[in-house]
C-alpha cells in the first residue's frame, strides 16, 4: 500500500481536479469534539443500550420520559461541543471552492458551527422542535439549556404537549427535502469525499453507490473499514482530525482557491 503521505498527495490532486465535490460525514467526525459514536465496539451509544428501547419513534410516543432520559446526556455533550480540526478543514475547502456541498449524518451543527454553508442534515437537527399534537414548530434553542442543565423536558408553548427535537428516531423516515437534496447533490458529483461513517446505515449508506455507479471518484476516510473500502480510489484508515487537515493542507498549499 501506498504511504501516508502519497495517499494524501493523490487524494489532493482528485480535490483540485474535480469539477463537482461533495462530501458526506458521519459520526466518526465529531467523536474528536467529545461526542461519542453510534457504532464502536466496545465505547458506541449501541454498545451500552438497545436503541430500539430508548431511540425509536414508538418509544418517543409511549414513553417520551424514557426518551429524554437517555437523550439529555448526548445533548448534553452536543450543546457544549465545538468543531475540530476536520470540521475547520471542510469549512476551508469549501470557501476555498473545492466543495459545494456536506451531507452529514449528524445533528450537532458542527460543521455550521466550522463556518459551512451548505450543509445537508439527513438525519435531521437538533435546532428546532415540533409538538407531537398541534405541529406547532419553535426553535430549540430557548429549551435546550434548561433541559441539559435540570432535565426540564420541552413542552409547547401554545397547547402544553410534549415537543419532539427534529431529529430523526428509529422507525421514522429520513426529512424528505434533505434527502432529495442529498441525492442530488450526489448524482451531481464527480468525486464524493465520505469522512467518518462507518456506511451501516441505510438509506445514507447507497448515497456512495449512486456516485460510483455515475463515474465519480471516491475518497474514504474512517478509522474502520467499511463495504466500500475496495472500490475507493484513496483509502484513509485514520482519524479524521489528522487527515482531513493534512488533505485541506495539501490541495490549499499550491492552489490556494478553485477555478471558478
């Protein structure tokens, strides 16, 4: 295999030749701002509870308590995380002009906190909630503190029900505009950048399939193999926070902004 270094080098020069670049990040890229993954032997939020029994959307209606019981830790390390080192590379390469779009899987507002701009949350956001009877749709912002620090659970402020955060529960389906932008995003594409997801859940997982089968370039960086290790063009086995700057380095160091 080839070394560290050159894999960087040809990852670089795929960036700077790529008309279309977009890139779709899990959770592996966030676990280095203090939020734990999903999936990780041994430390991932799997690992410790059955999701079925604390995240699913028959969950929230039954027993929404339950919910926010195991909700209010995660929320907790999300209010207070900040970006890093791969959150901040993503941020340049995009206002540098080498991508045009993040699809994350993530609902903690890290790459917005970076300075992305168009960021596609398929997984939903934690910046707004609904009420479960009336719809009625505030932002989270005003009730996020409270429930954090003393474990006040949202409620409506015009019928009193329960709000549910926006983000996407077991058994619920994926925001429909989010989703068809996703996919657009990645039929569009010549070469898509997939960063820290591990590619086991679907329907996100396929968005690397729809690239490829349209021709585009494929860059995986993760520490964990994925299904898609063998059909990548560069493969990354490290952590996020090391390569995603030494890759922004290398395309910025001698291209310092894309040809319009």
């Amino acid at each position: 295999m080839p070394s560290y270094e050159a894999r960087i080098a040809f990852a670089a020069s795929l960036v700077r030749q790529a008309r279309y670049a977009v890139l779709l990040s899990g959770a592996g890229i966030s676990t280095p701002s203090g939020i734990p993954d999903f999936r990780s032997e041994g430390s991932g939020l799997w690992a410790r509870v059955d999701p079925l029994e604390v995240a699913s959307l028959t969950v929230f209606r039954y027993a929404p308590e339950r919910f926010f019981e195991w909700f209010r830790p995660l929320a907790y390390q999300m209010y207070h995380a900040r970006p890093n080192a791969a959150h901040q590379a993503v941020a340049e390469l995009e206002h540098a002009g080498y991508l045009r779009a993040v699809i994350t899987q993530n609902i903690d507002n890290l790459h917005q906190k970076a300075g992305s701009q168009r960021v596609i949350q398929v997984h939903g956001t934690l910046e707004t909630l609904t009420c479960r009877a009336c719809f009625h749709k505030v932002k989270a912002e005003p009730y996020l503190e409270p429930f954090v620090r003393q474990g006040m659970i949202p409620r409506c402020p015009r019928c009193g029900e329960i709000l549910k955060p926006d983000v996407i529960l077991f058994g619920e389906q994926l925001p429909q505009k989010a989703w068809m932008e996703a996919q657009e995003e990645v039929r569009r594409c010549d070469l898509l950048i997939v960063a820290g997801s591990s590619l086991e859940v679907m329907p996100v997982a396929s968005l690397p399939i729809q690239a490829l089968d349209r021709g585009a370039h494929l860059i995986i960086i993760n520490q964990s193999e994925t299904y898609l290790g063998v059909r990548a063009d560069v493969l990354l086995l490290e952590d996020v926070a090391r390569a995603l700057p030494d890759l922004a380095q290398a395309v910025l160091q001698d291209s310092p902004a894309a040809p319009p």
